[in-house]
C-alpha cells in the first residue's frame, strides 16, 4: 500500500500517549480517536478528561467516548469513517469480534510484555514484582481474547534492579510509539508476517488491588524489594507498626 493509512486510534492513559504521538508524527492519518468516557478526579471530583483526549484535542482530531463499544451505533459510527485499521493502546475494554472485524487491516494493539507472558490489564507491574530480568513491547492483531493474538513485532528491554513500575511505564510506553511506527511501515510493505503466541506459555497479568501490596515480612528480602519496586507508585507497599501505616517506595 501506497497510499497513507487512516487510522482510528483507541487508548485512553499516560501509556497510550506516546503511541499517538508517533501516528501524528509519521505518515499516516489519524481520522478519529476513542478514549474512555471523562472520570471524576481530585478531591473535588471534577470531570477530568483522559490524557489520549487531550492530545486529540490539541491537534483538531475528532473524539469518541462512547459508553458501551458493543453498541450497533458506535459500530456504524466506525463503519462510517472507513478505517484501514484500529490502533489499540490501552483502551480499557475488551473489543467485540463484530468491531475488530470492520478494517481491512483489523486492530493492531500496543501490549507492554513479551507475549505470551503477562497477558492482562498489569503486565508493566507483575514483571517487576516477579523478579524479571526483562520484558518488551508486543506489537499484536487483536482478536476476541484477552492478549492472546497473533505477534506481529516484539521489542526487549532490560529491568534494571532499581527500576520501579513507573520507571518501566515511561520506557516502554515510548518504545511503543516507536515499535508501533516502524510496525505499520512493514505492514504496508507487506513485510509482517503475524506468528500465532504459544499458548503453554502465557502467563497472567490480573488488574492490581491496594491489598496487593501488604508485606509479609517472613518473605525473602529479593521478593519483598520487587513488589515494592513493582508496586511504586500505585498501588503502592504497606505496613503497619504499632497501628500506624507506612507506606513503602
């Protein structure tokens, strides 16, 4: 293909940002983009609107922020719009089958692990909790499961044993942007062969919770160091002495 692609991008977060910005720094064409609908935030729970958004807004691009994206009328919505492909990046809903079906090039998703290891909605943060020595960005088709497409292009970094969660956040989500650009040249060159992942060896990367971070102070020191690393900074590890919480980073 000669021609420049035109892309509905999907993400929401800080992580999706870059991503964005090296779609609107390259060749192609951004026609649209879909975020999560505007959160409350602060303590005056003011509606905030999502980072991708922001971005969107600066540079004049059309923003959706549907409620449901199983909905016939976001579908036409899309339709409508004649995408070559979806990008994905951290959008925070599971596509339907129905939607990742309507651009020729399908959804093309930006995953912050090495698939198969670390499917799921925190694969930044178990890998530094599970004591990793590395981990990578996957450039992926999409399909109905969770994380479980075929690999289109894979990138490694090193975990650093000082390096925090947030460390690794900012790292990886530029090598996204980058590992995405160069993807979508190879796409139209016909050059990326998509490879199916090995199913024996995924591993989960289940959604964090505060209670996550409790220590257990009878666990090895190793372990404790990387699920505060792993943790920092949110949820965040705790422990209590004499009654009072304290929180470790």
């Amino acid at each position: 293909m000669t021609r420049p692609l035109r892309i509905i991008f999907m993400g929401t977060p800080d992580f999706a940002v870059p991503s964005l910005q090296a779609l609107l720094n390259g060749p192609d064409q951004v026609i649209a983009v879909v975020c999560q609908p505007d959160r409350p935030k602060g303590r005056g729970k003011q509606l905030s609107p999502p980072p991708v958004k922001v971005l969107a807004e600066q540079h004049a691009i059309p923003v959706l922020q549907p409620d449901s994206v199983r909905k016939e009328s976001f579908h036409r919505q899309i339709e409508a719009l004649r995408p070559d492909p979806l990008i994905v990046v951290a959008y925070g809903k599971i596509l339907p089958g129905a939607l990742l079906q309507l651009p020729p090039f399908g959804a093309i998703n930006v995953h912050g692990s090495l698939l198969p290891k670390y499917r799921g909605a925190a694969p930044i943060q178990w890998a530094v909790i599970n004591g990793e020595a590395e981990t990578g960005i996957t450039i992926m088709q999409l399909d109905e499961g969770m994380d479980t497409g075929d690999i289109l292009l894979q990138k490694t970094v090193v975990i650093g044993n000082q390096d925090t969660a947030g460390d690794l956040f900012s790292r990886l989500a530029q090598l996204g942007g980058a590992t995405l650009a160069e993807a979508l040249v190879l796409l139209k060159a016909g050059q990326l062969t998509p490879r199916p992942q090995e199913n024996t060896q995924a591993s989960a990367a289940p959604m964090l919770d505060k209670e996550k971070g409790h220590l257990e102070w009878s666990l090895p020191a190793e372990r404790l160091q990387c699920l505060i690393r792993g943790l920092d900074p949110w949820p965040s590890a705790y422990s209590f002495l004499e009654g009072k919480r304290s929180r470790f980073f």
